[in-house]
C-alpha cells in the first residue's frame, strides 16, 4: 500500500491518497493532545513517544517539582510550557509522580508568566497582551489556560481585563504548595498562563456545579479578613455558630459538612461556591475570599452523577467531533468521589467524550471568578 500525502494550505487538510484501492480519504489537520506519566516521577518515562510539542503542561510532585521543570526545558528548550504542583488523570488518578500534557498538533500556542500576584500583577500585564496578538486568538477558537500559585481573585481580574476585549475565555486551577512554573523557571506569588489557538476548529469553555441553594437561607458576610480569607459574621452572628446552628453538626464535624454544604456567593445570575478550609475561633477560614457586605447563601449537595452526565450530554450537543478536553476538579470533588467510590467511573464517563485529561487544583478558575468545589474545562473541536 503506498500513500502520498498533499497539504491543502486552504482548507488544513491532509489528502491520503491509496493507490491499492483508488480511494480518497481526506483528515482534518485536529488538536493532538498528548498525555505522558510516570509514577514513580520519571519525567524522561513520562515523555517518552513525544515529538514536536507546541505547548507542554506540566502537573508534578513537591518533592521533585523544581527538577522536574529543569530537566523539561532541556529536553524542549525553547518550547511554551507552565506548571505546577498536583495530582493529575486521564482514565485513572496520578497521586505522585509526574505528568506531562501536551499539544503537538493543531494549534497555535504561547505561555508566559505575571509576578508579585499578591502585589501588583498588572505591572507585567503587557506579557499577556503581547501574547493574545501573537496567537491572534478570537472568542471561537482560543482559550487560555493558567496555574496559579495563589490570590487567585486578583490575578483572575487582571487577567481578564485583557481577555475580555476578544472574548476570550479561561480555565485553570490553583497548584500545591506555592509555586508554578513558566518557560523552564520555577516561581512564588504568581501565575502561569498558556494561550492556544486551534488553528482549524472552536473551543468552547465549561463550569459544572453539583450544588444547589438550600433553603432560603441568605446571610450578609461582615468581619472578614480578605487577607486572612477569613469570614467572622453571618447577619451580625458568628459565621460558625450559624453554620451549625443551621446543619447541627458539632465543631469538629464542620470541614466534613463542607464537602455536602459549602457556601454560595451570589455574583448575578452566577452562585460561586465557597469551601471551608478551618475554624478560627467563631470565625471560619475559607478557601476563597469574601468581602464584607457579600450576599451568601447556603448550598447543598446535589444528585452529581446526573449533573455529570447532563454536562457531557451538552458537550455532545454543542460538538459533533471533539479532539480535546482539559479539565480542572476541585480536590474536594476528588475526595467526594472517592469516598463514594465515583471517581473512577467518573474519569470514565468523562473519557467517553475523547481524549480527556486534567489537574486535581485547590481551586477553580473560569473566566474571571475563582470557584470551589467545581469542575471548570476546554473542548476543543
């Protein structure tokens, strides 16, 4: 059997011509996403069967995590790449180790980074828009993707205030431990971003929610430390006392509770959950910040292997053909699943879409509002 192959500059296609059947068979030029690991931490094992990566995305562990974005950018120097620390999967869980995401084909792609995210990270604002030019991206066919390293809110806003000029949307999640990588260099107190462009087809990005507001429970937050994350009262009361007043569970029971009962930020028409992450005194910590004066409400869990399934039936709906998803979960959805023994299957329902991998983050980006307890992700045609 004998193929010749002839690019079409017009249309990106590749034409197979077989010459033992006479038969003309034409392939769309789509987003190749390759997906590489190794449990034990070998990046080389990880890497191993990729070739000409346009964008790699890297998700390791804290012990190696420095060494592992060394020895990347000297396998592929000069190639765009962001990372940081976290669980990764594609059909199963990587706890450990390393992971290595990357776009071969198909796209156009840059990867940049802002610093000083808790001070001032619209001083390197001119790196995301020289960025957004050079890929020439649009609301149909870019997304960006980033890792954050923490102070999520303000690094989303300013991030946004650039993509929303070309309605360009993000996803991305907050890492472990502090750090994210751009370009070969590690980095504190910032974030790491990564534009792609699908040269011949759309993206489009999702935010999936498994809670539902219970009740009519609606508070004013007052007394918070937006430094601290911290939020003191619900209507002039202690927010713990409150909280379990309102679901009887004891002190100790509270970060449990939360997996079932987060709260809910009102933001328009949008709710925004809210994790706990401790008790401070009377006061709760949380995951992400509330400002005084936030309207909050109080969520409870819903049915989520019927959310899930209405997610990717709404993915179907809106492609015919998928050639991508990158997804971010929420730790706490990893460890709801778990106990309830989804996870796998979840990663499984997923996987029916195509080609489906992700970051396990400590929180959620999509566009500019950082969530908890969320699935945000990309697919792309």
């Amino acid at each position: 059997m004998i193929f010749f192959f002839h690019l079409s500059a017009k249309y990106s296609i590749i034409i197979v011509e077989n010459f033992a059947t006479n038969k003309m068979i034409k392939e769309d030029v789509t987003v190749k996403q390759f997906f590489g690991v190794s449990q034990s931490g070998n990046l080389q094992e990880a890497v191993r069967g990729l070739s000409n990566p346009q964008l790699i995305l890297l998700m390791s562990n804290s012990d190696q995590f420095e060494e592992h974005v060394k020895k990347l950018e000297a396998l592929f120097p000069k190639v765009p790449s962001i990372g940081c620390i976290g669980m990764s999967y594609d059909n199963r869980i990587v706890e450990k180790g390393v992971s290595v995401v990357a776009y071969t084909d198909g796209v156009v792609a840059a990867a940049n980074v802002l610093e000083e995210a808790s001070v001032m990270p619209v001083k390197y604002i001119a790196r995301l828009e020289k960025d957004v030019d050079s890929v020439g991206g649009s609301q149909s066919d870019t997304i960006c993707i980033d890792f954050c390293s923490g102070n999520d809110a303000c690094v989303l806003t300013t991030i946004y205030s650039v993509l929303k000029h070309r309605n360009i949307s993000l996803v991305g999640g907050t890492g472990d431990a502090g750090k994210i990588s751009a370009n070969g260099k590690v980095y504190e107190d910032a974030v790491a971003y990564a534009l792609i462009k699908n040269k011949n087809g759309r993206v489009k990005a999702y935010k999936e929610n498994i809670y539902h507001q219970m009740g009519n429970y609606r508070f004013i937050a007052s007394k918070t430390d937006k430094s601290q994350y911290l939020l003191g009262e619900l209507n002039g009361r202690s927010a713990k006392q409150v909280y379990q007043q309102i679901l009887q569970v004891s002190e100790e029971q509270i970060l449990t509770q939360t997996f079932k009962n987060p709260f809910g930020k009102l933001n328009g028409n949008e709710t925004c959950i809210i994790s706990i992450k401790d008790v401070s005194g009377n006061a709760l910590t949380c995951y992400r910040q509330v400002n005084d004066s936030d309207v909050l409400v109080m969520l409870e869990l819903g049915d989520y292997r019927e959310t899930v399934k209405n997610t990717i039936q709404q993915i179907r709906q809106d492609f015919s053909q998928i050639s991508a998803v990158f997804s971010v979960n929420c730790l706490f959805r990893y460890l709801l699943f778990t106990e309830n023994h989804y996870m796998q299957e979840y990663l499984q329902e997923m996987g029916t879409l195509g080609n489906h991998v992700g970051l396990v983050g400590y929180g959620e980006h999509y566009n500019n509002q950082f969530v908890n307890q969320s699935m945000t992700c990309v697919v792309f045609e």
